[in-house]
C-alpha cells in the first residue's frame, strides 16, 4: 500500500484531507498501512462475489422443489 493524502481511503473509501495523518472515518494511517485490521487488501471486497452464487442456490432449490411438488401431483393424479 503506497496511499498518501489527499485522496481517498483504501481502507473504507473515506476522503481523506492533503496533510491528514490518518483517516477521518476509520482511524488507519500510514503506520497501519492505511488498512483497520491488517487486511492485505482492504479495497477488495469478496462479499460480492459470494451473495451471487447463493441466490442461484437458493432459486435453483425453489426450482427443484417445484419440480418435485408438480411431479408428485401428477403421479398421485395418475394413480387415480
Ligand atoms: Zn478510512
């Protein structure tokens, strides 16, 4: 991390005034190499990347189980 004010934070996206010694918002300063809790990148936010292969999960699971339901009403309407 080679940050230095003014600009904006790389630890959480705060402005950060030219001659401030440490951020504002969430405290990190060069001493902490402008990360909160010793992330090795703080910009990077995996987050994202995860919510969007469980909302295919969970729509994926509706999907089979309306599958299932159709499949078993079939089944016990062909049974009659
Ligand atoms: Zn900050």
């Amino acid at each position: 991390m080679s940050f230095e004010p003014p600009g904006y934070c790389p630890n959480c996206g705060e402005y950060v005034e030219k001659g401030a010694s440490s951020c504002e918002e969430c405290g990190s300063c060069p001493e902490t190499g402008w990360n909160d809790e010793g992330y090795l990148d703080g910009v990077e936010l995996p987050g994202d990347e995860t919510e969007k292969p469980d909302a295919r999960e969970s729509s994926a699971g509706k999907f089979i189980l309306i599958v299932c339901l159709l499949a078993l009403l079939v089944y016990v309407f062909v049974l009659r």
